[in-house]
C-alpha cells in the first residue's frame, strides 16, 4: 500500500512538473510570435509626423521620440519592484522581477517570479491566459481564453505601450488622437474587434505624468466584470535608442478615487527595442 501510495504521489508531480514545463515553453513561444511584428527596416520619426495631433499629444510624441529615431514598436522590458496581493487596507506586497515583450496591438507576455523563501510565486500573465504558481508546483490561479480575459488585457497593453513604446500608438488606421483638455489627449486603439481608449496626462514639455482608462475587470466586491477605472503614475526617465520612457510605474484599480491601490510598482533596468 506505501508504494501504492508513494507512486500516486509521484505521478502527481510528475504531472504538474510537465505542466509547468508546458508553462514556460508556451511563454517562449508567444513571446517569439511577438518579437516577430517587430518591423525590420521601420521609417524614422518626423515632428511632422504629429504636427496635426492635438497640442498635449503632439508635446508628448515630441519629448517621447527623438527626430530620426527609427519607429520600432515592439519593446522587451526587464523590471523588479512590487506586487500587491491584497488590498488598500493590507497590500501584502512582495518583492518581484519581470521580463516582459509588449507588441501592442498584437499581444504581450509577462513573466514574472516573486515572493520570499516561504512563499514563492512565479507565472505569466498574456492576451491569452494567466497562470501562477507557488513554488513552481502547485498552480493558484489559471484562466484566460475567454472574451473578458482578452478584453481586460487588451486594455493593460494599449495603455502600457502608450508610455513603453510610443512608436506603437503614433496616428494610423487603428490609432486615433483625440484632445480632452490642454494637458490630456486620449488615445483610442482599435484591433481584432476590440477598442480601447487611454487619456495621456502631460506635462508642459510633454512629458507623461499619469494614464488613465476604463478597463474592462472584475476587481470588484461582486466578482463581476465590468468598466472600472484604472490608471497608473509615471516618472524616472530615461533616454533609450531615441525614445525617452519612464523606468518607474504605480498603477492600480480605482485610480484616482478614495479606494486607489496601487498594486503594479515597478522599476525598469533595462528596455531593448527588439530587432
């Protein structure tokens, strides 16, 4: 009966090893596809290019883009910082590392491993699917492939690549510039049936302080999903192959309102535009 039973045991985790495997092999495989959209001889950025968006916008892709920086859209990121697994009340934030390939409109993988000695978290978070584990054995959360899932993430890369790569959201057929007032302009994205729309807060050099957006969620009470704001702080620039991007994030639910947690603090080391 023991070896019956140390069998079963083995089998088991033998199972959810190969799982994991599976895991990770499909993050290399997106992230691949990814990489692939990247464009190979892109044209280089003009002022002229934005000179009939509205005026915020126009200062934003002015202090984002150097003139001549060749238009690459699809950015690697490596990043540590925070993560909350809690709430405002009790944040429950532990320490985390991140490689990401952000390809909007097309997708984005985040791979991420996290936690302390006694509670280790690793996974990834996509279009397609979020799956986490603890100590890379026994899986917390796995779900996507439904209509909210890609809608709810395709809201958190339009607004991510409008700060991290704003070569992807310059005007053309699927992106449109709108203003809101004389420091906002929104953004609207449109692809494979869904939209989005992202209003940018800048600065008076054009400098990105803050996004904001509806997004699709259900971190909510209810568990329902539905509209909700969400929106992120952005600051620590840096100039990196012609663009100048912010290397710190706070972002969170219910942004800018008595109940914002920001549970997404991160601090990029290192952006490659891949080619």
């Amino acid at each position: 009966m023991a070896l019956w039973v140390l069998a079963i045991v083995a089998i088991g985790l033998f199972g959810l090893f190969a799982r994991r495997r599976l895991d990770l092999r499909a993050d290399r495989v997106e992230m691949a596809r990814l990489r692939a959209f990247q464009p190979t001889d892109p044209p280089r950025f003009s002022a002229d290019m934005v000179a009939d968006l509205p005026e915020p916008a126009r200062r934003f892709f002015t202090f984002a883009i150097a003139e001549g920086t060749p238009l690459y859209t699809v950015a690697r990121l490596e990043m540590q910082g925070r993560f909350g697994m809690g709430d405002k009340s009790a944040p429950g934030y532990m320490p985390m590392r991140a490689t990401q390939v952000l390809a909007a409109p097309h997708g984005f993988v985040w791979a991420m491993s996290g936690g302390a000695s006694g509670m280790r978290l690793s996974g990834s978070d996509s279009a397609k699917w979020t799956r986490f584990w603890i100590a890379g054995l026994a899986p917390v959360a796995r779900f996507g492939g439904s209509a909210d899932h890609k809608r709810s993430a395709f809201g958190r890369y339009v607004a991510e690549a409008v700060f991290w790569a704003p070569a992807a959201v310059l005007p053309g057929p699927n992106v449109t510039w709108e203003p809101v007032s004389a420091n906002i302009a929104r953004m609207t994205m449109r692809h494979d049936g869904l939209e989005q729309a992202v209003d940018l807060t800048v600065a008076e050099d054009g400098r990105p302080e803050q996004v904001r957006f509806q997004r699709w969620s259900n971190a909510n009470p209810q568990k329902r999903h539905r509209l909700q704001p969400f929106g992120g702080y952005l600051s620590e620039f840096r100039d990196l192959e012609g663009f100048r991007l912010p290397t710190h994030v706070e972002a969170g639910n219910d942004f800018e309102s008595e109940a914002y947690f920001p549970f997404y603090i991160a601090d990029v080391t290192d952006i490659r535009f891949l080619k």
